[in-house]
C-alpha cells in the first residue's frame, strides 16, 4: 500500500479521511485502491472528469508515467477529445455502439477515414467538391465553396468526377493580408471574428463565396502591431500535404 500510495504521490496522506481531500487527491486515492491488486488491465471511465481544467491536466501526465513505471494496461473511456489525445497510446472512436477507426492519436488527428471522424475529432474545414484530375502524384478537386480547384498532392484513391470532401485544420492554413508569391492552393476572404485564448487566436474568415473558414495561429509575439484583424481582407493558402481527402 506504501508502494501504491507514493507512486500517486499520496504517501503523506495515508491517515486522511475522504473529506479531508481535494478532489484530485480523491480520485489519486481511487485509482491507487485498484492498482493495490496488481491488475494487468485496468478500466478508466471518466477518470478525471470531477477536476478544473489546471488540475485535469497535470493529472493526465502524472496517469502516464503510472501506467508506465506499472506496464498495466489502461483502457480510458472519456469525452475529452484533450484528455484522449494526451494519455493514449491508440485511440478508439465509437458513434452508436459501433467503433468508427481505431488508431495512434497522430494518426486519428492528421489522418480520418470519413467525414464523421474529421468533424468529430477537433476543429476541421470541409470542402465539398468533385474530382476532375486523379493521378498517381496528385488529385484535383473542383470545390465551389472555396473559390478553387484544390490540389492534393499525397496518395488518395479515388475516381474522375467523383464527389469527395476535402478537409483541412484550422492550423494547417495559412493567412497574409498580401498575396504569397508561390501558394498551390489560394483564396481570398474577409475577417468577420476573432477569438483571442491568450495563446492563440481563432480567425473566423469568410470567403466571397460566403463559405466561413476557420484559422488558427499562434500568439507568438506579445504585442504585433501588424497583427491581422477585424474587417482585413486577407488570403488563405496551404501545400498540398495539409488537408485529406474524404470519400465516405
């Protein structure tokens, strides 16, 4: 028990009662009675789902490296999109009963197999269109919405005039007020809202097509006199390796 309670880091609270605890220390205190009986496999539901944002967070590294210094396996169940890219090692994504794609967290991140799993994990930009060039280095999609023919130029498989989606995170796009000199894929719209979160901040562009687009960029400068904002006209612009193409 000694062992358990200063691997949860609880060693100087063993006398405690429950409520005489924090409620990361209590749920430090539930985990460590059922890693007492040694189990190869233990199962999570909702394990930090009582704590503020700050706590949740150091615990999840702190869930981690117990389940490392232990080898016990953890199976997680959660909402917490954050929580389950931070603590996995695989990832399985279940809609009504049935599993969706299991996968690393990079992988279900940068590489969804359908338009639920995209929309689902994270914020995502999806472009509706067809294709018109399919190729073994590149496919090219004709989307209205986005005012182009958008390029991909990594392995999709995929038929001439069929009708995909392409899809695109917010962080992968690019923002100038002055157009790029060399950009495969390019548009054009207006800054409508901006959401600043301290480390980053959300652009909210509209396109002239009236398709809203969603931006994302680091606050890397702690005060940017030439920062984009509110009303600027601006381009949006990506490689051909940002986004993926969706068939299902």
């Amino acid at each position: 028990v000694a062992e358990i309670l200063k691997l949860v880091q609880l060693e100087e609270y063993g006398t405690r009662k429950p409520a005489q605890l924090s409620g990361g220390q209590r749920q430090r205190v539930a985990l460590a009675r059922s890693l007492v009986k040694k189990p190869k496999v233990l199962l999570l539901d909702e394990p930090l789902g009582a704590l503020d944002k700050k706590l949740r967070e150091e615990t999840q590294f702190e869930l981690v490296n117990i389940q490392e210094t232990l080898g016990v396996t953890f199976i997680v169940v959660t909402h917490d999109q954050e929580e389950a890219m931070s603590i996995s090692t695989r990832i399985g994504v279940m809609d009504q009963g049935k599993i969706i794609q299991v996968g690393e967290p990079r992988e279900i991140y940068e590489f969804p197999q359908s338009r639920f799993m995209a929309d689902f994990i994270g914020s995502v930009n999806m472009f509706e269109g067809q294709v018109i060039k399919d190729t073994q280095s590149k496919v090219v999609i004709h989307c209205p919405d986005a005012q182009m023919d958008i390029e991909v130029s990594h392995g999709v498989s995929c038929a001439s005039a069929q009708k995909v989606a392409f899809a695109i995170r917010p962080e992968k796009i690019q923002m100038s007020r002055t157009r790029p000199k060399k950009a495969l894929n390019l548009t054009r719209g207006v800054v409508q809202e901006i959401a600043y979160l301290g480390n980053l901040s959300i652009y909210h562009v509209v396109l002239d097509s009236g398709k809203a687009v969603r931006v994302t960029r680091p606050n890397l400068e702690r005060a940017d006199e030439h920062a984009v904002t509110w009303e600027d006209r601006v381009y949006l612009y990506w490689d051909g390796t940002a986004g993926v193409v969706l068939n299902t």
